[in-house]
C-alpha cells in the first residue's frame, strides 16, 4: 500500500487512478442434458480483490469470485439455463443481525439469485425464500430449481443479477454479489448503436474501507438499539466504485460510446452528469428502448435503476470528462465524484454508429386499461426492538399475502409514502409505466385514512418515460403506476430497493392467481409439482 493513502478515508485516495474495467462475458458449459450452447454455470465463492492501485486486494464475495460478476448476454426468446452453485464459507465476514424475518433459525450463509427486471417463472426468478446453502444442504421452504431458466421472452434491454437471499440481502450484495444480464433482441441490432469496446456498462456502488483495505460495513446505526449486531436504516459508503474500481477512468476514442449505467448501491442515490455541462442522450430506461432518444443533462438513478445513454466525445480530443453525482441528500466532495473519460485514445476507425430518431415502437398502457386499483401506503413503524422499520402496506414481509393480481390484469398501484425519505419500489416480474405523482396531505391520510390530494398531478420526469421495475416513490406524494401481470402465476415480491429496508421489512409478497385455479394454499408453504421442473438436476 502506498505511504499516505489511507483507504478509509477517501481524502487521502487518489482519484482516476485506475482503469475501468468491462466484466468479461460469461461462456457456456457444455451439457448434454441442455440445447447447445444455453447451459451456464456460475459459482459463488470468496475471493480477493483489489478495489484500487493503492490498496491491497481483499476480501470480497464474488460470481465466479469476480465483482462485478461475468456479464451474461442473452438474446430475446433463446432460454438460458444457469447454475449458480453456492461455494460461499459457510459464516459471513459482514456483520449478520439474526433477529431478521426468520434469520434466527436458518443457516448463517444463504444464497439466491434474482435476475432483476426479468419476466420469467417464478421458480426462476430467484425469490428470498428460495434460498440455499452449499452443496443444496439447506434449502428455504420456496426452493425449487438447482437450474434456473430463462425464457428471456421480453425487449432487450440492460439487467441485473443479484443476490436476493433472505435477510441477507444487504450484505451479499455489499459483499459483490451482483453482475450484469444483457439482453439482446433484433430491433437493436438494427439500430446501429456504438457496439462492441464502444458499448460498456457502469456499474455504480459507494463502499466504505477500513484501513487496511478490506470492505467496511457496520454493525449497528448510530442510536442505541438493544440488538448486535444490528441492521442499520441505510449504508453509505465514502467513496464510490465503478466496475468494482474506486473513482476510475476509462480512455476513450474521440466517437460515440454507448454506457448502460446502473446504480447497483445499497442506499445511494445520485443524480448523474458531465462535467462543462455536456448533454448525452438517453435511450432506454430499465425495461427497454425508449420511443425516441432525449437529449438530457442529468439521470437520478435510485438503487436498481438502469439508464442507458450515448455519450459523444466526438471532436473532444484531448479532453477529460468527469461523471459527476449532484444529489442532494448525502453529497460531499468526494461522493460526487464517480469517475473520469480521457479523449485520448486515436480515432480507430471512421465512427458509423449513430443516435437514431426512433428507437423502439410505441407500447402504451393506459388508466382505462386498468382492472384494479390498489392503494398501498409506504410507512414507517418500530420493530420488538425499538428500532425504527419499515411497512409496504402496513404489514410485515411473512404477513400473509394481499397483493394478488388475477393472471392477465392491467392493475393500477398507488404507492402512497407517508414517511420522510423517497423509496426506489421494485415489483418484481413486471415492467411497468408511471403514470403521475400527486401531492397529498399525509397527516390526514394517517389520521384519517382520507387521501387528500393538495397540488396537482406531475408528469413522470424527462428520463423515465419508457418501461421502469423500479420507481422513486417520493415522500409526501402519490406515485401512481400501472403495469399488466401476463405469463406468469405463482410467488413473486414487491420491495424497497434500499436494501436495508428490503431486508427489514420493507417487502411484500405477490401472489399472481390464475382465477380458475385460484393458489389456496398458505404462504410458503406451496407445492408445485409442474413439469417444468424436469430440467434440474
Ligand atoms: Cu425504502
């Protein structure tokens, strides 16, 4: 380690000094159980890392022992199968709060991976409770795949996978489990757009480091509680990482690039822009291609949510760019920062990628569609601890389920916060489109459960006009979304992307009932025995 550099103060780091690195695309086993070429394995396991030129490398958790994991590229209708084995150590390096949900009384380590934004059977989707340990020992009661499948039957667009596992959330993600899922469809092909070393996705999470480099999360928030370990209401880190480098750059060639950047943080949001108020051009937002670019200054990106813009460094030889954060809430100088472009490559080759004028054709849902409204109110409450906790719908994640759309209805969801912080809201399965945000007076609503509204309707912003997963639902508004639930019935969830309010308690399942069959059963306690199962192992 350098002399003077001490990675748990970010003062003392230096800025844009190592090189970005694209995560390497994930290749395919061969199996003869599985169509050529479709059958994949990932393992997670521990390994070391090295988050800056300055530090030594550390301990991280990792796909295939790398963060950001392999990206996996995917192409629209073609199924994947993909194995993530669990080769984790069986006790956690990160600070675990057994009081969680049913943490007290299962394995220390559990893994599961949701492949966020995906449309796709429930088994798959890598919900909480299908959680595992090593080997398959232990398993959680909604386990059903050691395989999953992908069906990848929806646009391309940029997602994400990620560890979903039951309480633990929080800390397995921190701890590098996350990794990009590209998917690919024709209508991009066409399109023309910066591809190859001229397409790179941006993953962005703050983290913080002791001081002899490795990874720092705490075990209890900064008031007095009962429990210790504890969860905390929200990690942030002090610096920021990008493709699991602190505060890196990346050379690029005076042309267009094309970045898919999502905020895979834990608790932070940022509200991204170039340096000399250079504009990019936004194309698609979580779930897609947008109908046409928009030419914008600024993106928030709360935790999960992708954008994916064209920068243009054309006749910028010579110049450096810095990606910047201005958000508000915790900003400080050096958590504004993200990282650096240096126009310092030479021009390879003439750049025929272009900014088209249409994207993808226009699919619209409207409020009239709808079959069903529901008022969810967002609200905060304390916990048999006295810590402060978090509510969707005034109910705990193993309250029995009351999210239950009909298969193939348009439903209409009023997510109503009456708390004092905005929340990124993530509905597992669906893409779905904002259709307004409306002040209200929640003092009236929590008193007399009167929704008041006391302003107008606002538009979605300029930069989440196309299919979103995941939503701010302001504070003291009305966020008002609609969304089809098609395909797929069975066992999904709905949360708070800040994942420590995912993983206390800020998550509801959604139980998506074919009317003719309706799902009687109790939660987690239901048993599927349909033949799609055939192809685990
Ligand atoms: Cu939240």
């Amino acid at each position: 380690m350098s002399q003077n550099v001490n990675p748990s103060n970010p003062a003392t780091i230096p800025k844009f000094a190592d090189e970005l690195r694209k995560p390497p695309v994930l290749q395919p086993f061969e199996d003869d159980r599985y169509p050529k070429g479709s059958f994949y394995k990932i393992a997670m396991k521990e390994s070391r890392h090295r988050f800056h030129k300055d530090f030594p490398r550390t301990r991280i958790w990792g796909y295939n022992g790398i963060s950001p994991g392999p990206t996996i590229e995917a192409e629209k209708n073609k199924t994947m199968y993909i194995k993530y084995e669990n080769k984790l150590p069986e006790t956690h390096f990160l600070p675990v709060d057994y009081t969680l949900h049913s943490a007290s009384d299962s394995p220390e380590v559990r893994s599961v991976v949701h492949l966020h934004g995906a449309n796709v059977d429930w088994k798959s989707d890598g919900h909480p409770e299908a959680w595992y340990t090593q080997n398959y020992e232990k398993t959680g009661p909604l386990f059903r795949r050691k395989v999953h499948a992908y069906t990848n039957h929806q646009p391309g667009t940029t997602l994400w996978y990620h560890d979903h596992s039951m309480g633990l959330t929080r800390l397995n993600v921190y701890a590098g489990l996350a990794g990009f899922y590209l998917l690919r469809d024709s209508l991009e092909e066409r399109l023309q757009l910066p591809k190859g070393r001229y397409e790179i996705p941006l993953m962005i999470q703050d983290r913080s480091f002791n001081e002899d480099g490795s990874l720092f999360y705490p075990d209890a928030p900064p008031f007095p509680v009962p429990v210790h370990p504890s969860i905390t209401p929200g990690v942030l880190g002090n610096t920021i990482v990008v493709n699991g480098k602190v505060w890196p750059h990346l050379k690029v060639e005076p042309r267009k690039y094309r970045f898919r950047i999502l905020n895979a943080s834990n608790r932070r949001g940022y509200v991204i822009s170039l340096s000399d108020e250079k504009t990019f051009y936004q194309i698609g937002t979580d779930g897609g291609f947008l109908n046409t670019p928009a030419e914008l200054s600024s993106v928030e990106l709360l935790p999960s949510e992708r954008t994916d813009v064209i920068i243009d460094f054309t006749g910028m030889e010579g110049k450096e760019i810095t990606l910047q954060n201005s958000d508000t809430e915790f900003l400080d100088e050096h958590t504004s920062v993200i990282m650096q472009f240096r126009v310092d490559l030479p021009l390879l080759g003439t750049d025929t990628s272009a900014i088209p004028d249409e994207l993808a054709p226009a699919m619209e849902l409207h409020e009239h569609h709808a079959h069903i409204s529901r008022d969810l109110p967002l609200t905060v409450s304390t916990d048999e601890y006295g810590r402060p906790m978090l509510m969707l719908n005034d109910r705990m994640y193993h309250d029995p389920a009351t999210e239950k759309p009909s298969f193939d209805s348009i439903e209409i969801w009023n997510l109503i916060n009456v708390t004092q912080i905005p929340h990124p809201i993530h509905v597992h399965l669906v893409q779905f489109k904002i259709i307004e945000r409306r002040p209200f007076n929640a003092e009236r609503y929590e008193n007399e459960g009167v929704l008041e509204f006391t302003g107008p309707a606002e538009e979605p912003r300029d930069y989440e006009r196309g299919w979103k997963d995941t939503v701010k639902a302001d504070v003291g508004m009305v966020t008002k979304i609609i969304m089809h639930f098609k395909e797929h019935t069975g066992n999904y969830i709905w949360h708070c992307h800040f994942l420590e309010h995912e993983d206390h308690d800020m998550m509801r399942p959604i139980r998506i009932i074919k009317d003719a069959h309706p799902v009687q059963l109790p939660h987690a306690d239901e048993e599927d025995h349909s033949s799609d199962d055939t192809t685990d192992e």
